[in-house]
C-alpha cells in the first residue's frame, strides 16, 4: 500500500494553472470563504496573505491561516471548490502533514470550531454555476496553432482576442420595394453620405464620402439597451458563440469586477447558458427542467434542487439573462420547432427574462415566424478591414508575444489579406481568419480559394503542427476515415455521434477502403486518440446514453470541416461500399435542395474536377424545371432558392468548366435568380476568372431585351461600380470613360455598360449610400463624381437620338432614380417628358412601358395640361393602361394618370377621382410627387393631400 503524503505546491504558475482550467476555485474565493469561517467561529483576527494549496489523498485543499500582529492564530482548510473541508479530512491531513513533519499543520482549525454545513445556499449555488461559466469560456486555446510546447499548452483570455462584433437589423437592411437587392453598397462599413440639405449652387453632382461605419450596424451593448430579447443570425464561424461566451462570463463576474472596456448594460443579470448541440431528447422538454439539467453540466449534481430554487427566485425578479447557443444545431426541425414553442411558454411564464439566442439562418428559416414573434432579429455581418487588422494583431500579439517586429509584422499581414480580394472574402469569417492566418504562418502565402484553405488547414492540424509534443498523423491515413465519418453523418443528419457509432465508421472505412486503409499503422482507438489530441478536428464534446451505456459523444470541431470531408469522400470515393459506383449526382440525390447540403455539393464540386461539370448541369436541371423565369422587374415573389444558392457558389469557387458551360450557368441565374441571390450574383463573380463571362451574358440579355433585363441591367451596374476609379486597373470606371460610352457614336454595348453604371449610381444617391470593393476590401468612393452630368448626356441622348429599347430602358432607368437628385432646368424635363411620353404612346413594350411609368410618376411636377401632344386615341390608351391588371400594372396604372395629366387628357376632377382611392390601396414610389400634383390642383387636389396624409400616418 502506498503511503500517505502531504504536498504543499509551492509554484505560483502550477497554482495559476489549476486555478485557469477549472481544477480549484480562485484565491479570491478562499478569502471570501475563510472570512466566513472567521464570522462564524467568532474570530476577528486578519486573514494571512500567503495562501497555500496542497495536494493531499482526497486531492487539492487550500490552506489558509488567521494572524494577530504578523503570528498565525488558527488555520482553515478548504476544498478545491471553496467549501470548508469535514473535519474528518481536516485531521486526515493534520496526521499525515505530522508524520511527514510539515510546518504550519500544528494550529488550531476553525472547521473545529464551527458546524460543518453540507448544504449550499442559493447564493452559493448560483457563484459556483458563475465560476463554472468563467472557466468554461473564459479562456479559449488555439486549437491547431503551429506553435511551440509553451504556446501549444497555454489558454489565452477571452478578453485578450476578442474582437467587438458588428450586427445588422435586417429591416434596416432591406427596405425599398425598387431597391437593387445587393447589400454590399447599403451596408454599414465604409458607408458613404450624402447631405440632403447641402446647398448646392452649380451643375447638380453627386459627392460621395465615408461615412461613421457604425451608422446603420450596432454592436450588441447597443442593441441591449433597447431590446429585451434577441436573435443573433450568422454564417459558420461569424462569432455568434464566441459573442455569447463574452456575454456570459461580462455577466458572471460582479458588477465591481467587469471589464469597463466592454460597455454592457450595467444589470445584475444571472446567465444561464443553453448549448442546443448537448441538448438531444431534452429539447422537447420545458425550458426550466433544461435550466434544471445544467447543474450537472456544471459538475454540481448535488446542488440541482438548490440551484434550480435559485434561478426561480432569479426568474421571479426579473434578472435572468438566458443565453441559447446554436438553435440550428437541434438537428430534428421537429425537435428545433418544439424546443422555440417551450421557449415562447417559458418567456410568456417569465416575460422579464432577457434572452440572447444564437443560430445559423439555414436552421433558423424553419422556426422563423415563432422566433421573430419573441426576438428582435440582428445578422453578424462581416468583419471589417479594421476588425480583420484589429483580430490579426491580437492574434500575433499572443501567439508570438514579445518577439521583435511583432505589431509590424501583424499589420503588414493584415493589409496584405484585405488587398487581396478572395483572401478578404474569406477573412470576414472569424473562423476562416484565425485559420488562415494559422495556414499562412506555415505554408508561407495565402490561399485564395475555400477549399484550398480547409485543406492546407487540416495538413497543419495533422501533420506540420507541434511535431514535437504530437507526431505527426499520415494524411493517407487520416483523410479517408475522416470523410468516411463525415459523409455518414452529414448522410445522417447529424453533428456529434456516440465514441461507438465512430468506431463503427472507422472499422467500416477500413473494410469499405482496402485500397486506401489495409495497412492503417493506427488502431481505431489509437486513431480517435491521436486526432483528438493533436489536431482537435475531432473533439469529446460531452456523455450521452446509449444503449443503456454512457458513452463519450464526439463531433468534428466545426461544422465547416465536416462539410469539406463530407465532399471529400463524396469527390474521391471514401464512400461505403454500397454506395461508392453511383454517380455523384445520385449520391447527393435529393441533397441538392437541402441547406444543410449547400457547401457540401459547391466544395464536392471544386475538389472532384471531373464531377464538376457534372453537378453544375444538375443544379441548371433543377432550377429550370422549378423555378419561374423571371419576368421583367416581377422577381419579388420568387421563392428563395438553395439549388441558386448552391450555382452561385459552384462559380464563385472557380469550378472547373468550359466557356459553354459556364455561360450556360450563369444566364441560368441571370434567368431565375431570387433576391438573395441577387445580393451575392456580382459579389461572388467580381475580380474573379469568371467576371468578364458574368459582364457578356449582362450584355447580351440587355441587348435580347430579354424577360431578364432588369437583372442583367442590375448585375453589370454593380459590376461596373464596382471598378469606380480604380486607377490601378486599366478597366476603371472614370468620368472619361462614362463620357466615351456615353456618345452617340457609340456601340448599343457601350451605352447599356453606361447606363447600368449610371443607374447604380443614381439608386445610390437616392438611398444616400454607395460602396465598393477595391482590391479585396469594401470602400467608399472617396473622389466625387459628376452624377449630373451623365445624367445630363443621358437626357440628350434621349431626345436627340432613335434609340433601341433596350437602350432606352436603361437610360429610362437611371433617370427614375436621379431625377429628383440632379437639378434639371424645367424646360429641359418638360422636353424630356414629353418626349418620354411620346415613346410610352408609341411602343406597347409592356417593360418600357413600366419603366417610362416609374419616371412620370416619380419626377416633378409642373401644372396640369402642361404638355400638349397631338396624339389620336390618347385618352382611350390612358383608360386602357389604368385598367391594366398584367405586368407591372401598379406603375404603369400611375403612368397613365400622369400621362393624362402632364397632357390635360384627363380633367382635374377625373385626376382626383382616380387617384384617391389608388393612393389609399396601393403603394406609391415617391409621395412628394402627388404633394405637388394636389398643389397644382388647388383646391381641387385636397382629397389627394388628405389621401396623401392619411397613408403616411397608416405606413408610420
């Protein structure tokens, strides 16, 4: 039998790291601890500073000793978690630390003197569940991080790379019916303004300059403030854990105690942590028995009773911040569903409860309607050129410390990352920076494709990591299994699987892939080990009941890995056996319209070259037998569409394609593509090798006057705007481009490039916001811009010039934003209305037709009658265009009224009649335009301003 012994550890940095991993609670607890010992045995001498911990044969004790006039007067001894320790064990550790004849083990103890308690309070449970939340996210590790044993070993403070998150509200985000559905030009970072009361004394122009990027984006001390409850939406690794992990330990800690730096409302609220991943059956159960379960999370099973009567008292008060991690990863929609409809009866119980609640928008869209009736919905946007700079520096600050040319070097990086465009489209993910940046450090560049980077991620993760601490793991051995288990279970629906269910895989792997794994060096257990413990790709993440036998659960580390081993497999054929001669487009099957599937099918594209080709006509297959084409300007109803969502991608990864079948796919997108695709089209494509492929099919669906021309024409603007005076790029948008191609002379191509530009720029004036990327980060256009004068070249074009339609549209376009911006001298738009009017009378193109429309109704007004045109049978075409019920019949209904009005067809009273009982049931683009139509009528035109006034108190 071994014997008995007493340590004292004497090693500040041992104790520290006990104190960091959880393993004993805080000096400052013992302190807090031992004065209520004192209290309670009546003792009122000071405590002694020198604090000791000591490992004995119930484990770790702390040591702590009262003094009069620096001599010690009694001792206390405490457990590891801060509560006096029985004095059985008291004089356990007295006998051995006598028989070993250690000092300070021979005075007497307080826990003598006072009634050994086992039960905790309320209080004291609640400050045990704080710590627990301290230590499991406070401190963060860099898994994976090429670095020495120092640095391999260490955890780092949250606070010390934490990088302030900025989130978007959506109805912000999205207003406008007739808006340009690309977020990049209305978003926050580097927003450009413009003054709507700047006195503006020449030739109208438009002035662009950066804009305060907090404008329309807030952070989330903000955003509690105001808003009670809140659901944060975000992509894979966008930081929404990582943003609730800062909440939750702000919050554990007293108020005394927080970081000022954080700015948080300053509320004594409770949190209480809910990971949806860990929760399995429970998720169908009542919100307060899985607050209940969280005690033995928490490695405090004893005090679940105390501990619940605590958060009931703290329910009861109103001062419960509950923060649910990962709705989306309830992988049951069912389950996800009935987890929010206990969550709405719990906050309908308890309405005072603050709740923060986190999710991927994939899983997210199912329960939608449910969350949005109890949260204010928020979107994580992307990391900033600041916040890309800010995380890099912070990163190399703790990795590498004091090591010379540290910040210098940081900086560089960072400015090297946001100059390249797909690098900087990868760096706005939290997740894919710190990656990269840990693939960069080893592999010497920066990888500018996704797959690419995953890729050179986990050869760092399994072999060029720490081959000191952690030999290296054959990738010829490890990326079979891998894919293997990870296709099973994407193939399941599953994000963790039981220690048994991957052994499962792994044997079958093995037995599935002879020619890869006969000669696997590594057991399945061994294997399981070794990529845990070295490369963190696969990690325990809890205990689950199995069979009636608690087994280890384990889950890739993020759910982006998975996803890139999943298409692996599928690419290369770590399939089962069953499976593995199909096709790749059987093996996805059904997956295609999935969410869940979405990255999966683009990156299975990228890696399989030969399945590529494959997969894109598969994609164009499905969407053209269940999407609508669009038609003109009415794609507003179509339905959002994964298999868009999954062509996009595919492109943006620069698959692997002919010409033909590169043009075939994107005039599929320009042909059906929703509104989120319509935010993403000319982002993904941009500076890539597809753009010019992307530019070509714009022109020639403009040029067709094709059902997409509003598309195309959105699409080649935004492209276009975004090469606004790029003077390192011989494609630059410059006044004298604008000018040349603008001409009359010029070719049908250049003027629509022209007027696409021009129409952006018009629509960014208008919604008073206008951005671009220039070589790999989103900015303002610094240099003003003559907006009036493309407009003025426009309007002569248009009267001095026959023109096409597909010209004239576009040109018709870009007025209807810019009108009311550019000071246009009277007479000049009277001779562009008239003119305008003419062509609406001529051509019975429904789309020109909607679009001249849009202008007459949205331009100023002068007096009725103004416009004399002698045109036969104008008044019966009128009556024909307001009782149009087919395309685009709200503007155009409002283009004939103003067409009877600018011509005096119709009367003032048929002007009112008709219109009164549109303004009230219809929408109405530009509300002063029928402000000035009542002016002109007098008397006559109040029944429209009283119209007028009432939709605007309804619409507030």
């Amino acid at each position: 039998m071994r014997e008995k012994r007493v340590m004292l550890i004497d090693g500040e940095k041992v104790a520290k790291e006990l104190m960091n991993g959880g393993v004993v609670v805080p000096v400052e607890r013992v302190t807090e601890s031992v004065t209520r010992m004192l209290e309670k045995a009546g003792i009122s001498h000071r405590i002694d500073v020198s604090i000791k911990l000591i490992g004995h044969p119930g484990g770790w004790a702390w040591l702590a000793y009262s003094e009069i006039n620096h001599q010690r007067t009694y001792a206390c001894l405490l457990h590891a978690d801060g509560r006096p320790l029985p004095v059985s064990s008291c004089r356990e550790i007295y006998e051995i630390a006598s028989a070993q004849k250690i000092e300070g083990f021979n005075l007497p103890l307080v826990n003598e003197l006072i009634a050994f308690d086992a039960a905790f309070t309320s209080e004291e449970s609640m400050q045990r569940y704080r710590d627990y939340l301290l230590r499991e996210y406070g401190y963060i590790t860099l898994e994976g991080l090429p670095a020495d044993h120092e640095v391999g070993a260490r955890t780092f403070n949250l606070e010390d790379l934490y990088v302030d998150l900025s989130l978007s509200d959506p109805e912000k985000s999205h207003r406008g019916v007739e808006r340009i559905r690309a977020q990049r030009w209305a978003r926050s970072e580097d927003e450009v303004e413009i003054d709507p009361d700047d006195e503006i004394n020449e030739v109208p122009r438009l002035s662009f300059e950066l804009a305060d990027p907090n404008d329309t984006n807030e952070f989330i001390r903000q955003i509690l403030d105001s808003h009670p409850r809140v659901a944060i939406l975000g992509s894979p690794g966008s930081g929404k854990t990582t943003l609730l992990k800062r909440l939750a330990i702000h919050y554990a800690r007293p108020v005394e105690r927080r970081d000022p730096s954080w700015d948080l409302p300053t509320e004594d609220w409770f949190p209480v942590v809910v990971k949806c991943r860990q929760l399995g059956a429970a998720a169908e159960l009542p919100i307060i028995e899985v607050i209940s379960a969280l005690a033995a999370k928490a490695e405090m099973p004893e005090l679940a009773p105390v501990f619940i009567e605590a958060v009931r008292k703290t329910l009861r008060d109103g001062k419960l911040l509950l923060l649910v991690d990962g709705l989306d990863e309830i992988r049951d929609s069912s389950k996800r569903q009935i987890f929010v409809s206990q969550l709405r009866t719990f906050l309908a119980t308890y309405p005072n409860v603050k709740l923060v609640l986190t999710s991927r928008e994939t899983g997210y869209r199912i329960v939608a309607s449910s969350v949005l009736s109890i949260c204010k919905i928020y979107t994580v946007a992307h990391l900033s050129p600041n916040s890309i700079s800010q995380l890099t520096v912070l990163w190399h600050r703790q990795v590498l410390r004091d090591m010379p040319g540290v910040e210098k070097e940081a900086r560089a990086l960072a400015e090297a990352i946001i100059s390249t465009d797909r690098v900087y489209r990868l760096a706005v993910n939290p997740l894919l920076l710190t990656t990269l940046l840990l693939v960069r450090r080893w592999v010497g560049h920066l990888p500018r494709r996704r797959s690419v980077l995953y890729d050179k991620a986990i050869d760092v993760l399994l072999m060029t990591w720490n081959v000191e601490g952690h030999e290296p793991i054959e990738r010829e051995e490890a990326i079979p299994q891998l894919a293997y288990a990870a296709y099973r279970m994407m193939d399941a629906g599953k994000t963790s699987v039981s220690s048994h269910e991957l052994s499962v895989y792994f044997k079958e792997a093995r037995r599935d892939l002879p020619e890869e794994l006969s000669y696997a060096t590594l057991s399945v257990g061994e294997f399981i080990q070794r990529v845990e413990e070295r490369s963190s790709l696969l990690v325990l993440s809890g205990h689950s009941l199995e069979d009636g036998v608690i087994r280890e659960m384990y889950e890739f580390k993020h759910l982006t890995f998975q996803e890139y081993l999943a298409a692996t497999a599928i690419a290369f054929g770590y399939l089962p056996a069953d499976i593995a001669d199909q096709s790749v487009v059987d093996i996805i099957g059904d997956r295609f319209g999935s969410d869940s599937w979405r990255e999966v099918i683009s990156l299975t594209a990228v890696l399989g070259r030969r399945n590529g080709p494959t997969i894109i006509n598969r994609l164009v297959e499905l969407i053209e037998s269940s999407i609508p084409r669009i038609s003109g300007d009415d794609q507003r109803d179509l339905p959002e569409s994964v298999y868009i969502g999954s062509l996009i991608s595919c492109l943006e990864d620069e698959v692997s394609l002919t010409p033909a079948l590169v043009r075939t796919a994107i005039d599929c997108c320009l042909a059906h593509i929703d509104m989120v695709g319509q935010e993403r089209f000319p982002d993904a494509l941009f500076n890539g090798k597809y753009e010019e492929d992307l530019r070509s099919a714009c022109l020639d669906e403009m040029q067709a006057f094709s059902p997409s021309v509003s598309v195309a024409g959105s699409v080649l603007g935004v492209l276009c705007s975004y090469r606004l005076d790029e003077n390192e790029d011989t494609t630059a948008v410059t006044r004298e481009w604008l000018k040349e191609k603008l001409r009359s002379e010029s070719s049908e191509r250049e003027k629509l490039e022209a007027a696409a530009f021009m129409m952006i720029v018009s629509y960014s004036g208008e919604h008073r916001s206008f951005r671009k990327p220039v070589s790999g980060g989103f900015r303002a256009a610094r240099q003003p811009f003559v907006h009036a004068e493309g407009l003025h070249l426009i309007i002569n074009e248009l009267l001095s010039s026959q023109l096409g339609l597909p010209v004239t549209y576009m040109y018709v376009w870009s007025l209807c934003w810019g009108v009311r911006q550019a000071k246009i001298d009277p007479s000049l738009l009277s001779a562009l209305q008239r003119r305008l009017i003419e062509i609406w009378y001529t051509n019975d193109s429904e789309y020109l037709r909607r679009q001249i429309s849009w202008f007459l109704e949205v331009s100023p007004k002068g007096a009725l009658g103004d416009i004399a045109v002698p045109f036969d049978g104008l008044r019966d075409l009128i009556e024909s265009e307001l009782g149009n019920g087919g395309y685009g019949n709200s503007f155009r209904n409002w283009g004939a009224l103003f067409v009877g009005y600018y011509t005096g067809s119709l009367s003032a009273q048929e002007i009112v009649d008709a219109a009164v009982p549109r303004i009230g049931e219809r929408w109405i683009f530009h509300i002063d335009a029928w402000k000035e139509v009542a002016a002109a009528l007098g008397p006559l035109g109040d029944p429209i301003a009283q119209a007028v006034e009432e939709k605007k108190k309804r619409e507030r």
